[in-house]
C-alpha cells in the first residue's frame, strides 16, 4: 500500500544510500554522563547470539527508573550522575556475566566453519540445552554444575581440535 500511495511522488527516482546499523551487542563504556543514564539498546545491552534486546530494554529502564525514585527519595532531592551509577553497578552485577559468557561463545564459536561445527556439536549435548535454555529463561548464566561444566569443557576442546584439524569435507553436488 505504501509503494503504491507513494508511487506519484518517487517515480523516475534512484537509490541514494542504503544503510544498516549494527546491532548494539556491546554494553558501551559511557552508559552515565552528569543526569543522563543510557537504557536499552542505546546502552547497547542486546545479546549476542540471539539479538534480543526486549526484555534487557525494558529491565534496564524500569531499574533506571527504580534508582531514581530511591536516590531521589521519592522526588525530594536532585539525582546526580553518582546515583545514576548505581543503577549501572546493579545492572553489571546482575547481567555483567550474561554479556561475557556470550561476547566469549561468539569468538569461540561464530568465527570459522569449523568452529561453528563445533558449536552444532555441543549443541547436541543435554546439558548445553538445559543451560540454554534456563539461560534464556531466566536472562541470566545458569549452570551451576562443576561436573557438567568440566565435562563440557573437554568436549568443547576436543571438538575444536578435531574440527578444525580434518580435511573439509568435499563440495557435494545438488542433485
């Protein structure tokens, strides 16, 4: 419908620029400047991996939010760019270690074909689907199994060795 509408108006016209942004996967270093505290994506907290940034815009801000009606007690006094830090320190405390877990799983796994052969490999393994799952679930690191994770472990390494030390495998040919 919007092609249409809009048909009179670009007909004979060209592309100028097509352009994307990348997605904010990063937390960014300056997330808090004087009464100004970044939330969402514009904090840059999308995960790796999935792109999901929903849920982690919407905690972010109500955290935000929340830490301005308690240092502000309740309106009564001026934030500053010190309570607003408080929220970030809560932020990172609570979800820090989801973003490295999955910053590390993307240089790990999501560089070569091997590695991400590898990546479908472990993916196979209960424990690496219960965790995900629970992680997701629950938006933070779960796994707590010292066993499972040493067990993992080694299968992450020797399925990376073998990965990426095999011949590729030969183009096959659609039939």
């Amino acid at each position: 419908g919007i092609r249409d509408r809009a048909a009179p108006r670009i007909a004979g016209g060209e592309v100028l620029r097509v352009e994307a942004h990348p997605i904010p996967e990063h937390p960014r270093p300056w997330r808090v400047k004087d009464r100004a505290a970044l939330i969402g994506d514009a904090a840059g907290y999308v995960t790796k991996c999935s792109g999901e940034g929903i849920y982690f815009a919407a905690k972010s801000g109500r955290m935000c939010a929340e830490r301005i009606v308690t240092n502000s007690e309740k309106g009564s006094r001026m934030i500053d760019e010190y309570d607003l830090k408080e929220y970030i320190r809560e932020w990172d405390a609570k979800y820090g270690a989801t973003y490295l877990v999955l910053d590390l799983l993307q240089k790990v796994f999501y560089t070569t074909d091997a590695q991400r052969e590898s990546f479908v490999e472990l993916c196979e393994e209960e424990y690496v689907q219960t965790v995900t799952f629970d992680s997701y679930l629950y938006k933070t690191v779960q796994g707590n199994n010292p066993v499972g994770d040493l067990k993992l472990g080694w299968k992450t390494l020797t399925s990376l060795w073998k990965n990426n030390n095999k011949k590729p495998d030969a183009m096959r040919t659609l039939v």
